[in-house]
C-alpha cells in the first residue's frame, strides 16, 4: 500500500466513524516500531507504521487509525486530546479504537528490572530499570530511608544482593 492509498483510507474513515475531514497529510513511516501510528501537533500530519498493517493486518490498523484521529480532531476542537484526558478516552470507546498497539514480534518493548530500591521501615519496593541513588529519595509511603538492591533477573522482587551505595 501507498502513502496516497493510506491518505484515502485515513479520510474515509475520518467522515465515517467522526463525521469531519481529514484536512492534513497522512504517511507512512517504518521506522516505526513500537508505536503504530503518531499524530503531529504542530503540523496536524498522522504517521502509521507500515509493520503494523504488514503482520495485523487492516482490522487492527485501522483501529490504530482511529486512536490517531482522536488526537487529531479533538486537539482541533481545543478539547482534552492526551492519553490521559476524558475526552479522549470517551472518543476511544465510542469510534472503537484502541487505547494501545499490539506489539510486533521480536521487538521489545520494556526494559527489565535490574535494580530494587526498598524502604528499610515499611518494606515498600520501587523497581527501577537504572540504578538510583537512595540518598536522594525517600519512601513515598512513610518517609523511610531508602536501601538499592540488584534485582536478579528471574525474579525482580524476591532474590536480591545489595548494591555498593
């Protein structure tokens, strides 16, 4: 499919699930990976990963379609249009788009937990992917003093050395 086969389809479905056009470009980007789509707040244009319609096929890219047409029409309408916004989870629900992409095979999305950091009063673990040094926080429960653990890779929480602080 074609940057101007993806711009037709992107108006289409901007008129049949949201009743507006879609006034802006839409493309293709393959250097998308672990995002399906993004949505350009200074210039309105809407970038779909091209490995998203190649392994899910057009069911699951046209809802990544539509969760950037959220963002493109509720932030014309100066309404809420971030992640977090009511407005935008509602347009969500409503059109039948999907709040997250499916995760394409072999890339991966997280990095693990390599570290530990727990409150030597209350017992409350903060994992962390980059070691923290303790002695700048505090316990966000009860304002304990912090200890850095390495966390071992099988299990994040359970078996742990400690860490030269």
């Amino acid at each position: 499919m074609e940057d101007q086969e993806l711009q037709q389809w992107i108006e289409r479905v901007s008129l049949t699930f949201f009743g507006r056009p879609f006034l802006h470009q839409a493309s293709f980007n393959s250097r998308l990976r672990t995002t399906g789509g993004r949505y350009f707040m200074k210039s309105h244009n809407i970038e779909i990963s091209p490995h998203q319609l190649a392994v899910n096929g057009p069911e699951e890219t046209e809802a990544i379609i539509k969760h950037e047409l959220c963002h493109y029409h509720l932030h014309l309408q100066r309404k809420g249009f971030q992640h977090r916004d009511a407005d935008f989870k509602q347009l969500l629900v409503a059109v039948g788009a999907t709040r997250h992409c499916r995760p394409l095979p072999g890339v991966a999305r997280r990095l693990p937990v390599k570290y530990l950091l727990i409150c030597q009063s209350c017992g409350m673990k903060y994992p962390r992917k980059r070691r923290t040094d303790p002695r700048k926080y505090a316990c966000g429960r009860c304002k304990g003093k912090l200890k850095l653990f390495h966390a071992k890779p099988e299990n994040a929480g359970e078996g742990m050395e400690s860490s030269q602080s």
